[in-house]
C-alpha cells in the first residue's frame, strides 16, 4: 500500500477538517472585502475558482495528480482571466493556499517527473500573478507575495516530507502513481 491510498488516520482527517474550516472561513471573509470594493460579479468569480481548488486540495486523496493538475490549471485559468479582463491578481490568498495544498501533495507522493511538472505549474501561476499587478504596484503586492510564499513553503514541506518518507521506507515515491496502477 503506497500513502496515495493509504487510509487517513485521525490526524489526517483533523488535518483535512481544519484545513475545511480555514477554506470556508477564509473564503467567506474574501468574498465580504471583494464585495465591498470590486462588487459582487468579481466575488463570485474569485469564489467560485476559490471553491473548486479548495475541493480539490480536500480531495487530493482520491487522486492526487488529477487533482493537482486540474487545480494548477484553474488557477492558471483564473490568471488568464484577470490579465484580460483587467480584474485584480488571481490566485487569491485561500484559492493560492489550496494550490499550496496540491503542490505540496503532489510533490510527496508522485514520481519525479509528474512531480516537477505539478511544481513547475505551481511556480507558472505564482509568475502569472506576478505579472497581473506589473501595471499597478510592479508585480509585488500582497496576492504576488502570498502565492510565492505559499508555493515555496509547498515545496519546502512537499520534498521534505518525501524525503522523511524515502528514509523511513513508508512508501516508495516512484510507485506512487503509474498509470497502470490507477486502473487497478
């Protein structure tokens, strides 16, 4: 048994309530300040790409580079969008959390290339945020610098974790997923 199916104990699972409470609350109080200062039809589109990649980042369990690439690709989506319709940077801080939470993942379970394909991603939409707020604060506002630390402390924690992992011989990282495994 790899730790991509590996049943979640207890502290897995408060890990994954907490991680809930933090997206709800977080996305709640984002939605209330965009509202106030953007109007309601940009808080319901942060929202709603705030929404999915938290589901995904608490569903990474099921299948961890699915969801991992369809979260970076959503966030990537959201940057394409706020560049062209001149909306504020994108990820914002939760929806760049729950990435956080799937590159992370990502890159403590899967084989090597699949990994750096899921950080690389990662670092793409931190460098698309980046480039969203060039034209009003030179790249570095709060979105920008939320993002990169969070991707970075995903990286951090991701390949710190996999090495803990390799030591202790709890999972081989490279049976982590292979397409013929998934099948089975």
């Amino acid at each position: 048994m790899t730790n991509t199916n590996r049943p979640a104990g207890v502290a897995g699972i408060l890990f994954n309530v907490g991680l809930g409470v933090v997206f709800v609350l977080g996305l709640a109080f984002t939605a209330f300040m965009i509202s106030d200062s953007w109007g309601t039809g940009y808080a319901i589109f942060n929202g709603t790409v705030g929404v999915l990649v938290c589901l995904l980042a608490l569903l990474r369990g099921v299948d961890r580079f699915r969801t991992a690439v369809a979260g970076v690709g959503l966030a990537a989506a959201a940057v394409v969008v706020s560049l062209v319709a001149d909306l504020p940077q994108e990820p914002g801080p939760i929806t760049g959390l729950a990435l956080a939470v799937l590159v992370g993942s990502a890159l403590r379970t899967l084989p090597f290339q699949a990994a750096a394909a899921i950080g690389a991603g990662g670092l793409l939409v931190v460098v698309g945020s980046y480039l969203s707020a060039l034209d009003n604060q030179n790249g570095f506002s709060a979105v920008t610098v939320l993002d990169a630390l969070g991707w970075l402390a995903a990286v951090a924690a991701g390949l710190t974790l996999r090495g803990s992992d390799a030591r202790t011989g709890a999972a081989p990282a490279a049976a982590a997923w292979t397409p013929s495994a998934r099948a089975r």
